[in-house]
C-alpha cells in the first residue's frame, strides 16, 4: 500500500533552526495565510485532502518544491488499524522535535 504523506513538521524545524527563532502553527498562519486549523492538520500529517492553495503558500513560504513538501511513502502488510497507529507515533514523534 502507498500512503501519501507531508514532510511541513521536519521543513518548519529545518526553518527554525536556519532563522534561529520559534515558529507555532499561528506564526505559520499568519505568514501563509493559511487558517489556524489548516496549518495544525499539515503539522499532524492528518490532511485529508490537499488543496492546491495550502501547498502554493506553503512552499512559498518554505522557498521548496512540491516534492520535498510531500512524499509518497510505500507501506507493505499493514491493515488499517496498523495504519491508524502508525500516523499517531508518527505525529507524536514530530511533535517531541
């Protein structure tokens, strides 16, 4: 199975530690535009459906291309209960860092 998969969490700590400053969700709000609840489901790689609008600001705002913003990721043998655990280590994960 191939799961379709965002990379803003490592893209906006990489931008934190090139600009020395911390970035929330609001600052990310604020500078793309995009709303608050947009910006916390990309930080949580739980979107459900990418808008050309939201990944246009993002990679602006990131100065990178689609393709280092999203990736697709091979997932071999896993149900979707497997999955479902999964995305919540990975988030939990991105959040820690």
């Amino acid at each position: 199975m191939r799961v379709l998969n965002n990379r803003l969490s490592e893209l906006v700590a990489q931008k934190e530690r090139r600009e020395g400053r911390k970035i929330t969700n609001a600052v990310i709000a604020r500078e793309t535009g995009l709303g608050i609840n947009t910006v916390g489901h990309w930080m949580n790689n739980s979107v459900e459906g990418y808008k050309s609008k939201a990944i246009l600001a993002l990679c602006e705002w990131l100065s990178c291309e689609v393709k280092d913003l999203l990736v697709i990721e091979d997932v071999a043998g896993t149900n979707a209960a497997d999955l479902s655990h999964m995305a919540r280590v990975v988030r939990a994960r991105r959040q820690e860092h």
